[in-house]
C-alpha cells in the first residue's frame, strides 16, 4: 500500500485547497485512532508505526479532510487501496462539508443544493409582463371580476385549459372557470366569490407539479388610455378586449406601484443588451471567458465518444497542456464599431406595460407570459435610423382604424416592423447626419385575413404617406427607398420563406422615383458593400447585421482557408453569397449551397454586379447536394436535377468539381428551373480540351461553412466526415454550442466496427445536443476524423452575450 501523504503535503495539494476557510466543526474520522489503539494494546507499538498512525490522526482534524468523493474508489466498484487512510471520502455517508459550507461539486448534495438555488433565483427573476387579455368578459365568463381571478405560474408548457381544469378537480379546487394556453407557463382560474378564492389560493400557493412549484399572482386590469372620438367603435371594441392584465410572481400588485418595481427589474435595455453596462473590454473578456468553457465541452464529450479499443487523439491528449482546450483559442476580435452597428432591426408591435400601442422590443420569452414591448430608445446596438422609422410607425399606429396583432388571441393586424439599412462603402455611419446610410428599406408585417381589402388598401396608403411624411420631417430627411408588406398568417412571427410579398408605391415627396405599384417585391433591393464588393439585399434574404465586423469574419476565414488558385471551394450555407464572393479572387472555383431561394436570386446578381466568374450557387439544401457534390457523382446530380421540387441542383455546378471558362464574358452562376438544358449547358464546359474532366486542376478542396442556430444537418456532417479529398474545414458559427455538437461528430474517431442505430428513440428528446452528437459518432461511417487546429471569435454583436466562432478543423 502506498504511504499515504504527509501533513505538508496534504495542505498544499491541489484538491484540498485549505485557502477555503476555518476549520470544520465535523467530528474527526475515527478509524485511524482506533488502530493505533489496537497497537498500544497488543503492546506492538514501533516508533515508525506509531508515527504513521500519528499522522493520520493528525490529517483527520485537517479543514479538508473528507471533503471530496475518492473518484478511484467510484470508479472501481468501491474499492481503494488507501482503505481508511484514503483523503478521500468513501461514499456519500463518509463525505464532510468543506470550510466554506458546501459540498464537493460531483456530490449529489451538491447538485440538490444547485438545482434548488437555481430554482429560487428563477423564481424571484421571473416576472410575468403581459400587456394583453388571456381572459376576457367574451370568452366563457373569465374575467367577469377580475377581483376573482388569480394567476398560477410555473405550469407546465404542454398543459392546455383542459389539463388546467383537470388538475384543479382532483386536487379538489372549487373554480368557475379555468384557462391555459398552451406553451405557456401561466394560467388563470377564476372562483365563484371571494370566500373561495382565499380557500384555493391558500391550497395552491407552493402545490408542486413535477419539479416546479407553483406560484399564485393576482390580476391586475389595465384601462388603455383613451382614445380620441375620431377612432371607430371597432377599434374601441378592440381595445377593451385587449385591456391587458399585469402579473408578477410576487403574488402583490398594486398599480403604479407595481410597474414602478417591473421597471426596476426588467427594461428593454437589459433585456436587449444585457452587457451594455459593462466597459467594451471587459465584455470581449467575459465572452472570451465563456467561450472556453463551452469549448471544453468538446474535448469532454470527444473523450466519452472515443470508441472502445480505439487510442484517445492526440488533440485530446494534449488538451491538458491548454487547460482542457481542444485547441488554442486565439482570441477576440473586437468589433470596429460598438454603438449603432446593426443594418438590420426587427421591431414587435404590442402593447406597453402602460397599456399604449408601441413598437419596439419584447421584454422577454412569450412562453413565460411576457408580451410587454417598449420602445428601443435606450439600445446603444440600434442605428438611429432604424428608431426613428420605429417612432413614425408607432405614431402611425395611434390613430390607425386597424388593431394590433394579439399574441394570446392570434388575432389582429399589424404585427411587426423590419428596417434595413444598405451603407456605402465603408459603413461610417454618423448618428446626427445619417451620413453612411445610402438607402433604408421598411418592411411591414401584417395578417390581412378576416379584413375588408378596400379598408386594408385605403390604410396600406395612409401608412405610406406618413413614412414619408415622417422622413421628410426630419432633417437631413431619413432614406427610403422601398416600402415592402409581408403577409403572415402564422402564430409567430417568424415567417416562413414563402410568405406573400408586395411592395407599397412611395410618394414622389420622399425625394425619389415613385415605386410602381405592381412591382414584384421580390425585385425590391438595397445594396451593402463588404471588402469593395458591392451586395445586392431583398427584404427576407440573409446579411450580417455588423458589416464592418463582418469583413474581419471572412478575412479570417479566408486566411485561415489556405487558399490558392488550385482551390476548389465550398461554401455551404452561403445566403447571399457574401463569403464565396468576398474570396473568389483568392481561389480556382467557389461552389455556394443555399436553400433560401430570394438569398439564391441575390448572390448570382451580386456575382454579376461585381464581375465575378468563378463562383456557382445551388439553391437546395445542402444535405440534399452536398453528398453528390463532393463525390462528383454524375449520376445522383442528374437525379437531383429531375427533382421538381428542388431549385437548382448539383447539375447547375461542374461535376468533379471543374471550372468552365465562361463563353461570351458571362457569368458562370446561375440558378434556372430547367436543369435539363443547365444541366447539358454545363456538362459541355467540364471537359477539358482533351476530353477529361478537370478534378485534378483543385488539389485543394476547401469548405467554410456558416450554418444557422441549430447547426449543420447530419446528412451534412456526414458527407463532409466521410469525403477523403477534403482536408480543410473552416467552420463560422453563430451558436457554440451546435459548433461544439458537429465537431464532436466529425473528431471523434471511427470505431473498428460500425454500431447501428438504436432503433428506440424516445431518450433522445432528453439528451443534451452534445450527448446526441455523441450517439450518432459511434454510427459514423469509418472514415479519416478531423481535428481541432485553432479557434477565435469575432464579436460582431457588442453589448450583448452573442458572437462569432471560427475554429480550423484538418486532417
């Protein structure tokens, strides 16, 4: 048996840190003692013996003895070859406090303990901030008195009014009437008189469902402030089926006073840009900070992967050298400008906690019942062109024969405002002069349906004058150059791609051309420019809100590409094109893959705009091409291409990856329906002149991908995993975390026998995004793993937790 640690070394070792405080009032551990006594009694007693006994005597009345679970003894089916002189405890029942009064992190006392902290502070945070009626006098009798009503939160999201209802009779809750929609976490019950309301309140408050324990509110009815005599009954009527209801989780509310402590704890400053009390520098370092921590996750998570009789990486090995990093993280970029940087806002209309009509951001998530919007005037991330499009609006709104979109109801009309500013070159933007904002193009979300076309035409015009009334108000006048309305019938507002569009003519007073009535929305543009390459934007494509930031993103990228005429590139996920464009002088051949067909439209006349030739896009999904793609199958792209379904297909591109020579200076991009005549109009091109094709002249095949939220596809990940010829991967995120989940799939290394797929699905809506990584990296076909080679940020959101990831994969 190993000699156990002296004193000396006890206190300077690294698990038992005696910096933690004073020493436990615990009971010393009293198996060392009672052996010595043993010795003493069988007159056995050597002076190195005794010594040895001594010191575990002495070590048991150490702060820290005890106070860590032995890993060893856990990990080998409880058992330890230190026995009873083990620092360590053995077990839960053997396991001390530490100085400071908390328990070893791995301890199931420890994780009681952190779940019920984060449940109390949970519970005091959340605050339920609704402007609008879930209950009103219309629908079954809620409502009636709001002096009996209660709200009850933290229910659970899946329940509806019927699950509500039910769960109250069998806890033998007398109520008139119940209701809860669902994906929320309130609901409201409404009793027969206040005799019983106290009853159940008092039986409800602390009642736990699950591990959530529900609280009781009071309502509280908000009048709207009056409207003038010139508005219509209909929007009266409207109104006071809107009056709103304001809850807090403290269960006591009390008018202005109430909003006076909402106000306190939550505005729309923190709620939008929660760092912005923070200096610029030290924001760069807490997102620094919490970066490295997600990027652990990898190296964990790899290391559970790895499969059995397989060696760990060498990139895991040496994590430890770099603190657990799967690679070094190089760093920050800060962004070049902090304050007004976002080209594009996107601005709720609702109902402020005052009740009045604004346009601005919500105050938190709508599943937890927060539905107040205030105004964006205190958000250092929002140009101020985009406020005071957001202020006209609003003002508009006042009077408007119209109502506003209800969110509990999903009813009502105007629903949202986008305004995206198209800057010139070099994207200074002067907040008093508006100078750097070449053009500014408003989009207006409504839901038409159930309203009269000659009232929803008469209002579309009265909209647009005031714009343009507002603009010119201004001086200098704010730009606009398109009005654009969208058409969603949806419950959020998150509109599909395929949502109707159509432009609004602009009087000639807004100093430009008028725009023709029966323009195609879809032909509506502004332009942005990046690198001196100049972008062309439609209303719903995709573009990076920080442009100057964004041009030190793609640098980045492209450096780290090793790029050269010799490259075939890759972009994947590429929106308007702006990466593969931005880098087309540095490479033999771009290949962009974009679903979204409008962004598809802009990147081949971006392409066009600035002469550029060697780029192709695809617009599909990129699970649907990118397999085919990389192998150069012929055969899958002409099935891709007989697809009716799908925009553009592999065929649009040269198989094997060649680069035809553009006939007659046109460009090479292009996106038509009738893939059978592309098709055949570029299987002419990707011969060479001696007949062969032209994989060989990209030695270099390069990918960039720069994937939504939720990360790339599997079928995506597989193809690029599984496809020997590429050796390089860049890979953008705006997500860490599903960075994180994709590169566990692709550096995990192959197992020696390939797992199937468990065909019992029902855990995997439980896992982490990292564990399901994990799942679907022991059925990953055997194939050459990528490893983590460097990885920076770039912040192109300041003042907020967000930012860009890039990390180097190569094998």
């Amino acid at each position: 048996m190993a000699e156990p640690l002296s004193n000396t070394e006890l206190s300077s070792s690294k698990t038992l840190d005696p910096t933690n405080g004073h020493d436990s009032t615990s009971e010393p551990h009293q198996t060392a003692p009672e052996d010595s006594q043993l010795n003493r009694e069988d007159d056995v007693v050597p002076t190195a013996k005794r010594k040895r006994d001594d010191d575990v005597e002495d070590r048991s009345l150490h702060p820290l003895w005890k106070t860590s679970l032995c890993s060893y003894f856990r990990s080998h089916n409880g058992s330890c070859s230190h026995g009873g002189a083990c620092r360590y405890a053995h077990g839960e029942e053997e396991l001390r406090p530490r100085p400071d009064n908390t328990w070893d992190p791995t301890s199931e006392r420890a994780k009681k303990a952190l779940k019920t902290e984060s449940d109390e502070k949970r519970a005091v945070s959340e605050e339920v901030m609704m402007t609008e009626a879930v209950v009103d006098d219309g629908d079954d009798g809620c409502g009636a008195n709001h002096a009996l009503n209660i709200c009850l939160v933290h229910l659970p999201r899946k329940w509806s009014s019927e699950n509500l209802r039910t769960f109250l009779s069998e806890q033998g809750i007398p109520f008139k009437h119940a209701k809860k929609k669902k994906g929320m976490m309130i609901g409201f019950v409404t009793f027969e008189d206040e005799e019983q309301l106290k009853s159940s309140t008092m039986e409800l408050e602390g009642k736990s469902i699950g591990n959530k324990t529900v609280k009781v509110a009071n309502v509280l009815p908000r009048s709207f402030e009056k409207k003038s005599n010139a508005i219509v009954a209909s929007r009266q009527e409207l109104d006071e089926e809107n009056a709103g209801v304001d809850v807090a989780s403290s269960g006591t509310l009390d008018g202005e006073t109430n909003n006076d402590n909402l106000a306190k704890t939550r505005n729309v400053r923190d709620a939008v840009t929660p760092l912005a009390h923070m200096a610029y520098a030290d924001q760069l370092e807490q997102k620094t900070s919490s970066l490295m921590q997600i990027l652990k996750k990898l190296t964990r998570n790899a290391r559970k992967a790895c499969p059995n009789g397989v060696s760990l990486p060498e990139w895991i090995l040496k994590s430890r050298e770099i603190g657990g990093l799967p690679c070094k993280l190089e760093g920050i970029i800060a962004s070049p400008i902090v304050n007004g940087y976002r080209n594009k806002c996107e601005f709720s209309v609702g109902y402020s906690l005052e009740g009045k009509v604004t346009v601005g951001f919500m105050l938190g998530n709508f599943r937890e019942g927060v539905t107040a919007v205030e105004e964006a005037v205190d958000c250092p991330n929002v140009s101020t062109v985009a406020c005071k499009y957001a202020t006209i609006f609003q003002e508009f709104l006042q009077d408007s024969d119209l109502p506003v979109w209800n969110r509990f109801k999903n009813t009502g009309f105007w629903r949202q405002l986008t305004v995206r500013e198209g800057r010139t070159n070099g994207n200074v933007v002067d907040a008093e002069t508006f100078s750097g904002v070449a053009e500014v193009m408003l989009i207006v979300q409504v839901s038409t349906a159930s309203f009269d076309d000659a009232k929803v035409a008469a209002e579309f015009k009265r909209l647009a004058q005031a714009f343009v009334a507002g603009a010119t108000s201004h001086c200098p006048i704010l730009p606009l150059t398109a009005l654009v309305v969208q058409d969603h019938q949806g419950i959020s507002n998150v509109a599909p791609a395929d949502a109707p569009l159509h432009s609004l003519p602009i009087p000639e007073a807004a100093g430009d051309p008028e725009v023709d009535e029966n323009n195609n929305a879809k032909d509506v543009r502004i332009h942005d420019h990046i690198n001196n390459l100049q972008f062309s934007i439609s209303p719903t494509a995709f573009f990076q809100v920080n442009t100057l930031a964004a041009e030190k993103l793609y640098s980045l990228a492209g450096d780290w590409s090793c790029l050269g005429p010799d490259t075939l590139l890759f972009d994947i996920c590429c929106g308007t094109g702006t990466i593969g464009l931005t880098l087309a002088h540095r490479v033999g051949m771009v290949i962009g893959i974009e679903m979204n067909a409008s962004a598809v439209s802009d990147a081949h006349r971006n392409a066009e705009i600035n002469g550029i030739k060697n780029v192709k896009f695809i617009c599909s999904k990129a699970e649907d091409v990118m397999g085919s793609l990389l192998r150069g199958d012929a055969n899958v792209a002409k099935e891709q291409s007989d697809d009716p379904n799908v925009s553009g297909s592999s065929n649009d591109i040269p198989v094997d990856g060649t680069c035809p020579e553009p006939e007659n200076g046109e460009i090479t991009s292009h996106s038509e329906n009738n893939n059978a005549e592309v098709g055949g109009e570029v299987q002419k091109g990707i011969s060479s002149e001696n007949g062969k094709t032209s994989l060989q002249q990209f030695k270099n095949v390069v990918a960039i991908v720069d994937p939504p939220r939720a990360g790339l596809h599997p079928t995506v990940i597989k193809a690029l995993r599984t496809h020997p010829g590429l050796r390089r991967l860049v890979y953008i995120s705006c997500n860490p975390e599903t960075l994180v989940a994709n590169a566990i799939e692709l550096c995990t290394p192959s197992p020696v026998k390939i797992e199937k797929g468990n065909k019992d699905n029902r855990g995997w809506r439980n896992m982490s995004s990292a564990g399901l990584a994990r799942h679907r990296a022991k059925s990953m076909p055997i194939s050459e793993a990528f490893h983590p080679v460097k990885a920076m940020a770039v912040d192109l959101f300041p003042h907020t937790p967000h930012c860009e990831l890039v990390m180097l994969l190569e094998r």
